[in-house]
C-alpha cells in the first residue's frame, strides 16, 4: 500500500514529464517512421535546445523567447544534417552523428566553456513560473496545470502534424519515406523533402529539450545522450498498445501515450529502488523487449495457425479412413 500511495504521488510529475518528452518522440517519429532515416542529430539538437535556454535565461532573456530561439535553433541544426546528407551525399545516420558531435562543441560556447548551468543561476525566471502563477490565480495546483499545458501542447502537435502532412507538401515528405523513387519518377524533390523533414523534426526535439531544462532547472551538455533511443521507447510502446494499422492521427498521439507510460515505468522502477546510473541500460531492455513483441505475437500466430491446419488434415484423413 505504501509503494501504491509513493506512485500515485509521482504519477502527474510522472505524466507532464512524459507529455514534454513526447515532444521530442514526435521529432525522433518524424524521421525514423515518417522519412525513414534513422537521425542521430537529435542528440544534439535536445541538449542545444536545453543549453541555449540555461543560458539565455540565466542571462536575463524572457523563457518564452528563450524557448523560441531554441527552437530556430534545432532547426538549423536539421538544416545542417539535411544539407550534409542531400547535397554532399554522406549517409544519414553518419551525416546526423557528425552534426550532433558538432553541437557538443557548440553546446560548450553557449555555457561560456562549462559543461553546465545549474539551479541557482537559473532562479525563477522559466515558462513554469508563469504556469505556477497561472495555477495560483486559478485557484489549482502547478501540477494540474503543467498536465493541462502539457495536453493542450500535445493536442495542437498532433492536429498541427496531422493537418500538414496532409497537405501537398506534407503528403510528398510522407511518400519519399515509402518509396523515394517513386516520388523521383513522379518529379518530386526527394532532397527538399528530406530536409524540410529534418528541420520540422529537430525543431521539436529542441523545444522538448528546451522545456525539459526549465522543468529540471539546469542545462547540461550531456543531456542528451540516449534521447534517440528514449523516444524510439517511446513510439515502440505506443505502437504496441495501438497498433501499427490505425490511423496516422491515431500513430501520432500514440507517440505520446507511450512516453507517458515510460515515464511512468522510470518511475516505479525509481521508487522500487533502481540504480538511475542503469537507467539507459533499463530504456534499452525496454526498446528490445517492445520490438520482440510483435516478433512474439507473429510467432504465436503461427503456431496456432499450423496447429489449426494440422488439426483439420488429421480431421479429413480420420473421415476418408472411415
């Protein structure tokens, strides 16, 4: 009962965490669902988006501008990955390792040569200071505020998503995904479209990094080792529960729903007493065990399926026997 009353407690911290990371799941789902590139720039574009904001803040810039400029920001940083893999014809998944590798540089100037910026440089002045102020003239608490922020952020993400990838535009970078020389045969941009995929997806990997550093209140340049393999958690765990055969509006929000549900399983882990030193090892177990159950699921299947068939030869040898 005490272990049920300490997860109810951290269940909305648990909750709003996990809307501001899915995020940047929905970055990391642009590219490795929608463009099928596998980007390892958002590594780099998290922990930009956090640095940027730890020191813009910590210097007296408004947390909303601060925020927006991360977001520009990541956006650029996609540019670079885009361009590096379209233009100069170096692979995907190296051109995003060579541009993350950058931003560490990169993430070190804009801390002035430290590796972070902690709490007490960054004092009140964060977009959930305004969210608290909000709470307390409404008369509710920060967290049911920072979960309806979170909700109503989510929603307009995912009907934003969805209306624009239903538009012309939107249509051609889902196509080059699927079938890039198709798009090419029909005259499409196939290297334009990578590229505005790119930036649209490191835009929100950086907003999400952005708004997690106001949360944890520092800015680090390490924080964003492993945000690739969080939100292909993420997305892996939504898939499981929803399917892969729903529609893409559904796929999108889904995104959500499973970095909520991994926040929450880091939680319980956290409280059973789990070393957090292990928790990249945890997110990796987590993506391998979600990726096997589909694997599992088929493997079942089938079984059933040859043990119906065998069932149904044995039926028809017993009737022409008799």
């Amino acid at each position: 009962m005490e272990l049920l009353a300490s997860i109810l407690k951290n269940l909305p911290d648990a909750v709003s965490l996990g809307l501001v990371w899915g995020i940047m799941a929905i970055g990391v789902y642009i590219t490795f669902k929608v463009l099928d590139i596998a980007d390892m720039t958002v590594d780099g574009t998290f922990a930009m988006g956090g640095c940027i904001v730890a020191s813009t803040v910590a210097s007296g810039w408004n947390p909303i501008f601060s925020t927006l400029f991360a977001i520009l920001c990541g956006m650029a940083a996609g540019l670079v990955t885009g361009i590096l893999h379209t233009k100069l014809k170096i692979p995907a998944i190296l051109a995003g390792i060579l541009t993350m590798l950058s931003l560490y540089s990169v993430d070190l100037m804009i801390l002035g040569g430290k590796s972070n910026i902690g709490m007490s440089q960054f004092g009140e002045n964060r977009v959930y200071t305004i969210l608290d102020k909000l709470a307390a003239a409404l008369g509710t608490t920060a967290k049911t505020t920072n979960i309806i922020t979170g909700i109503v952020l989510a929603v307009v993400i995912v009907m934003g998503l969805y209306w624009f990838f239903g538009t012309e535009q939107g249509c051609l970078i889902r196509a080059t995904g699927i079938n890039e020389a198709m798009v090419k045969a029909q005259g499409g941009n196939t290297d334009t479209m990578k590229i505005i995929g790119l930036i649209i997806a490191n835009g929100f990997v950086s907003l999400s990094g952005a708004l997690v550093s106001q949360i944890q209140r520092y800015g680090d340049v390490g924080m964003g080792t492993g945000t690739i393999v969080i939100g292909l958690a993420s997305i892996i765990i939504g898939e499981v529960i929803f399917g892969t055969k729903c529609s893409f509006k559904v796929r999108l929000a889904s995104v959500f729903f499973g970095s909520i549900i991994y926040r929450v399983i880091i939680a319980i882990v956290l409280l059973l007493g789990f070393n957090p030193n292990n928790l990249k090892l945890l997110t990796a177990v987590l993506v391998i065990a979600a990726l096997s159950v589909p694997v599992i699921r088929g493997y079942i299947f089938e079984r059933k399926r040859i043990r119906a068939n065998m069932k149904k030869y044995e039926e028809v040898e017993t009737d022409a026997g008799a």
